[in-house]
C-alpha cells in the first residue's frame, strides 16, 4: 500500500512520492530527461486537446518546424541568444564528422519562426499569421525536477506576426486570456494572478511578457504559461516584412506564447493532499471508477450495467473487480490518482439498492439509488470540478496579503503572495529581494487587472518565493 510523505512535513518529498507512486513519470537515463508514464501522459494528452482547441478558437494553425537550428541563427538576435546560452545543447559531430556549422537543440523557436515568417510573408494580405507548434525543447537545466523543470520538456509555442504594434499587443493578450487563463481556471481548476514581467523577468528578446501566476499549496508561486509581444526585435534581425497597402516596405510586429508539461506539475501541487493527487475530471484520464467489493455473481452484473450506463453517458471510466485484493489498498490507489468520482457495489448496496458514491474534492459519501447511479456521478463530476477551483481559490485569497513595506514583502513571501506598491520596491528593491530568493512574480494594476505597460503610475508588485 503506497504511503506518501506529509506535505506538511517535506512537501518537495511528497511532490515525488506522488510523481513515482501515482506512476505520473520516472526519471530519464540521461540527467534531466523525464520518462511520462501512461497515467501522467494520459492527463498531458486531455490537457493538450484542450489547448490545442483553444488555440484554433484563437485563430492560429499549427505547422511544425524542426528540432535542430543553425547555430547562426540564433546569434542574429543578440538579446536572444545571450538569455538562452547557458542552457543550450548544442550537435558539433554527426555522420561520423564535425558539422561546419553547429546545430542547437532547440531551446524554442523564435528564430527558426522568424525566417520561415520571413519567407512566408510578403504582403499585408498575408497578416496576421498565427501559428503554432507542439514539439519538445531542451534546456540544459542544472536542477531539475518531474515536470516542472526538466532538461527536455513537452510544449506548444505560438508564433504570430501582425501590421501593427495594437494588433500584436492584442493578440498576445487574447491569447493570455482566451487560452491560458480559461484553461488553467476553467479546466485544471488552478486559479492564477495575472499581469506584467519586470524588465528583469521578461522573456529574453521581448519587450512585454504577460504571465499566469498560480499559488501551490506550499505557499510557492509557479510561473504557468506566458505570452510575449517581440516587437520588432525579431522581424528586424530576420527580416520579416510585407508591403503595405500604400506600397512601402514594414516590419511586422511578432508574438510568442507558450505552455508545457509544467501545467501537471501545477494540477499535483495546486489540489494534491497527503492522500496523493486530486485531479480535476475535465483532465483526469479516468472520471470515475467502478469498484467491485467482492466477487459476487450479482455484483459482477450490476458493476457491468453500471459500466455501460456510464459509458453512453461519455464519461471516461475504470472498473475494478481486483476482487483478489484487499478492498482498502485498491481504495488507497484509486485516490492515489486522484480518481474524481468513485462508485462502490458490494453486497450490502445491493440489498439496499443503492451505490456508495464517493469524491476525491472532499464531500461527503452518500448513498445513491442504483437506477441513479450514473446520473448521479455525472452531476458528481460537475461538482466535484466546481468544487476544487473553489477550494484553489480560496486557498489563493488566503496566502494573498497586502504590506507596505519590501521587508514585509520578503517576510509574507515565505507563505505565499505579497501585494506591494510597485513605487515601495522598485528595481532596487527588487534586486534585495531576489537576493533573498524573493521575485516580483508580476505587475498589476490595484484591481488585479493587467496594465497596458510596466510604467503606469500606482502599479502593484506581487512578490513571493517560486519554482
């Protein structure tokens, strides 16, 4: 029976006991790689369809460009290449010879996007193109950690270039919105802060980076997913331009925005207890689990019934008749990977006509008639997923204070957010506190919405300590 170390006691313990017991992922022969089990991959691929049809809402397509860049093209943009070079792999040797030029793994695509868009635009007709790619990326991380920081990780990055600066800072922002932040809230259940990087902070080569703040469940902030508006930094050093409608010659103004596996770091740690994960249903690979309390002829048939009443409902399921095994390990494992919703039939709930209805969230179990049964876990589900973003969330609000001054701020950092007056930190302040592992995760405005630059007046900092 898997037992998992108290998060209270070592959470960072507790975050690997569930990655290894809940068999989410193993580590990769090579130092940093990630091997993702068929339960964790299974939650990666809802996650991703659920991105993926986001994004098209969204207007981009997807295409796919390759895994190695020319090294050369990377130093073309210089700020680029700079915030990238210690984490880059680079192929030298292939073919039994050294290469002329080296290849980098890619790190992301900015520059392999910057000149296919450079090719594949010419007029304002082609504007805006928005594409977007799933792939891997390498970053040659020194500490790593199963999917939230790992040497290769699985990702998609978008790619957009527009006419004009509105219409690029527009987009980025729809995408901020329309796809990062409705999916983590409205599906993984993890609400997020959201607003503006630091210069310090911002995404090498941008001049804006717009980020998703989610608050886990010890007290750290981890950076879920950003969107970033390029400017012209990338269409002036790879030349992507169109011709007006008046007939002059312009530079685009580009985007890029990106998620990855790091997500399903954040749904284990933004819901998981000491019980092991809690997933939300709209990504948990299985909904509900049917299981069989003893190998029992009438059992067996009402567990069948009960399977196919569910399966015409849509609902992805599991069906337990391990009957040879103790009926408390099989339980510990099933909330071991966060199932949503369990049903039990035994005996007993057959000569009482009912099922034992039971939710990973917390509720309390109860009884439902059996001709309910797969109704009543479908109207589960909704609750349960309702449930979760509502403990997240208040679970947020409560490691969220306001301080006046930055040593308040460095102090409450140690429990979760702290709100300051950006004016009260500043990029001094900021410097003190990143020296203590303190960052400014984001810059809001003092309603929580995101200002249009980081130089508005009365701007608030939200510091804490992160992944």
């Amino acid at each position: 029976m898997a037992v998992l170390t108290s998060q209270h006691d070592d959470f960072p313990r507790w975050y690997q006991d569930v990655v290894a017991k809940a068999e989410l992922a193993d580590n990769g022969p090579v130092r940093g790689t990630m091997v993702i089990r068929p339960w964790g991959y299974a939650i990666w691929e809802l996650l991703q369809a659920e991105l993926d049809a986001h994004i098209k809402r969204a207007g981009a397509e997807n295409v796919y460009l390759p895994l190695l860049i020319p090294e050369g093209y990377l130093r073309r943009e210089a700020e680029h290449i700079e915030g990238f070079s210690p984490e880059l792999a680079v192929v030298t040797h292939a073919g039994g010879k050294q290469l002329e030029e080296p290849a980098v793994i890619r790190p992301t695509s900015e520059t392999l996007f910057g000149e296919y868009l450079a090719r594949w635009i010419q007029s304002y007709r082609d504007l805006p193109l928005c594409l977007n790619q799933w792939a891997n990326a390498i970053r040659w991380e020194l500490r790593t950690r199963l999917f939230l920081r790992t040497s290769e990780f699985l990702w998609q990055e978008g790619h957009t270039a527009h006419a004009a600066q509105g219409d690029a800072a527009a987009y980025a922002r729809r995408i901020h919105a329309d796809v990062y932040r409705a999916v983590l809230e409205g599906v993984l259940a993890i609400p997020v802060l959201t607003g503006l990087k630091t210069e310090a902070e911002r995404f090498a080569g941008a001049t804006t980076t717009l980020t998703c703040e989610g608050m886990m469940r010890d007290g750290k902030a981890l950076q879920l997913a950003t969107s970033h508006e390029l400017g012209q930094n990338f269409a002036r050093a790879f030349d992507i331009t169109y011709t007006s409608e008046s007939g002059a010659v312009e530079h685009c103004w580009t985007t890029s925005w990106g998620s990855s596996t790091r997500m399903v770091g954040g749904l284990i740690m933004c819901h998981g207890d000491d019980a092991g994960l809690r997933l939300a249903p709209a990504v948990a690979p299985a909904q509900v689990v049917i299981v069989a309390v003893k190998d029992d002829p009438e059992v067996l048939a009402t567990v069948e019934r009960l399977e196919r009443e569910l399966d015409e409902l849509g609902i992805r399921l599991r069906v337990d008749r391990r009957t040879d095994l103790g009926l408390g390990r099989r339980l510990t494992d099933w909330e071991l990977k966060g199932v949503p919703v369990r049903l039990e039939v035994g005996p007993r709930d057959l000569a009482a006509g009912t099922a034992s209805l039971v939710r990973r969230d917390g509720a309390p179990r109860i009884a439902v008639a059996l001709d309910d049964a797969a109704a009543g876990a479908r109207d589960a589900l909704g609750q349960a997923q309702a449930a979760l973003l509502s403990q997240a969330r208040s679970e947020l609000e409560r490691r969220t204070v306001d301080v006046e001054t930055l040593e308040e701020a460095i102090e409450a950092s140690g429990e979760g957010f702290a709100r300051i007056d950006w004016a009260a930190c500043g990029v001094e302040g900021e410097r003190r506190a990143n020296a203590v592992g303190v960052t400014v995760r984001c810059l809001m405005r003092a309603d929580g919405s995101i200002p249009d630059t980081a130089e508005e007046d009365d701007l608030v900092a939200v510091l804490a300590r992160a992944y």
